[in-house]
C-alpha cells in the first residue's frame, strides 16, 4: 500500500512504540489518526509531528469499551475520512504469578482484576477496534491493512498468564481475519516485539537491565524505530498477510 494522504489509524499513539510508529508512517505521507486514553499525551503527540509537518488528529479512546471505540472511529471518519489502514498497538501489563506460595502455603495469587483488565484492553480492545476499521474498508470499497502488536512472549513467559494469553490470541486473530478480510482487498499482519527499549525498561535497576540484555543473542535492547519499520514493511508489501514478524534481536522465550 501507498501511504500518501491515507489514514491511518494508531491505538496507544500517543508515546512509545505507537508514536514511533506514528512518526515512520507519517513520514511517508500517512495521515494519522492516534488513539489513546490519555488526552493530554495525544495533545503533545500531535503538537510533536505537526512540528515535523505531519498531519495527525488525537481521539480519546476507551479500547476495552465497545461504545468508545465506535465514537471513536465514527469522528476520524467525519473528520478525516474512512480508515485505510489501522495499527493495533494499545496494550498494558498486570505481571503477577498464578500462585506465589512459600513453604507449601499460598500467599498470593494473580487476581481475576489483573487478568480481565489485561485481556479486555489487549485482546478485545483489538477485537473492538478491528472490527471498526474494516466496516470502514469494506462499506469505502478500497483495500486496507491492519497491524496487530502480538509479542514473543505469546510462548508463554513466567508472571504473564494473562499477557501471554492476550498475545497469543492476538496471533490467532491475525491468521483469522487475514483468511475472513482477503476478499475484501484487506491484509492483516502482525509484529511480535522481543524487549524494547521503553520508558519501562528506562525504569528498570540496573543489573536487572543488564540481566535482561545478556539473555538477547545482539546483545542490546531494541528501539521503538525497529518495531516502527516493521510495521511499516507490512503495509508496504502488497503479499504479506496472516503472518507475524518476530523483531527481537533473535531472542526466544
């Protein structure tokens, strides 16, 4: 796909992965559509790429909340047009073990909280916003692609019941309507993030940082702009749909 004067659409586009996403496809010509929680976040995401002459509108977006998400996507239709494109980016973290015990006794648990709030935002969040952007493509009768950020912790990764599950349904999903949307002119793919250099990481101790880095084959973390080129690569590339490409530095779980 050709992304000059597009739109396109970036859920969690208001900081890290999603705006470096925001600022590669809006460098080639997207216009762009970030959706966050976070008003005042997406105010100083659009100040910052209208400052690189790049046309973007924030839409404060509940992803996990069905009505949101089609507010939402109804105003970037009236204000920018039909979506050609959307990135599934929006994502959150409640890390805790099933069980914690010590000595044969249970001291704590992962609470069903932690796992509903994780699934709602990282996996029906990209059910809700999907299905939005593809009525869009379809009832405009021109193609598009969709981008779901899966994670190669979908293998499975101690402390993420819930984020592995999410992000493994994410893959699926991807295949899923890769199959259902092809009729449509619609391709779907996904990218699997390994570790990334992030605010969160930023925050890390040190020799945990440096822990985390050794177990990397590359030897280093990530940066936001390698996630960005990936995503980029798919809407690009007219063949590729219901794949996920793993950009981790050759780190499996």
């Amino acid at each position: 796909m050709q992304l000059d004067n597009r739109v396109i659409a970036i859920t969690g586009g208001a900081r890290g992965l999603g705006f470096a996403m925001a600022r590669r496809l809006g460098g080639q010509g997207a216009r762009l559509a970030l959706l966050d929680v976070d008003s005042a976040a997406l105010d100083r995401a659009v100040s910052a790429l209208h400052g690189d002459g790049i046309e973007s509108g924030a839409f404060v977006v509940d992803v996990a909340d069905e009505a949101s998400v089609a507010e939402a996507f109804g105003d970037i239709a009236a204000r920018l047009g039909p979506v050609s494109g959307l990135v599934n980016n929006a994502g959150i973290l409640r890390d805790a073990l099933l069980v914690k015990a010590r000595d044969g006794r249970v001291e704590k648990r992962m609470s069903l909280e932690q796992w509903q709030q994780v699934l709602d935002v990282n996996l029906t969040g990209v059910f809700l916003c999907g299905r939005e952007a593809a009525t869009q493509m379809v009832e405009a009768g021109h193609e598009g692609v969709i981008v779901n950020i899966s994670s190669i912790s979908r293998a499975g990764n101690m402390g993420q019941s819930n984020y592995a599950a999410a992000k493994a349904a994410v893959a699926s999903l991807t295949t899923t309507w890769a199959k259902e949307l092809a009729r449509h002119g619609i391709r779907v793919g996904a990218v699997a993030p390994g570790f990334i250099e992030t605010d969160m990481t930023a925050s890390m101790r040190e020799d945990m940082l440096d822990k985390l880095t050794a177990g990397v084959p590359l030897k280093r973390l990530g940066q936001p702009e390698h996630i960005a080129g990936s995503v980029a690569f798919i809407f690009e590339n007219d063949y590729f749909t219901g794949r996920v490409i793993e950009c981790d530095g050759g780190l499996r779980l």
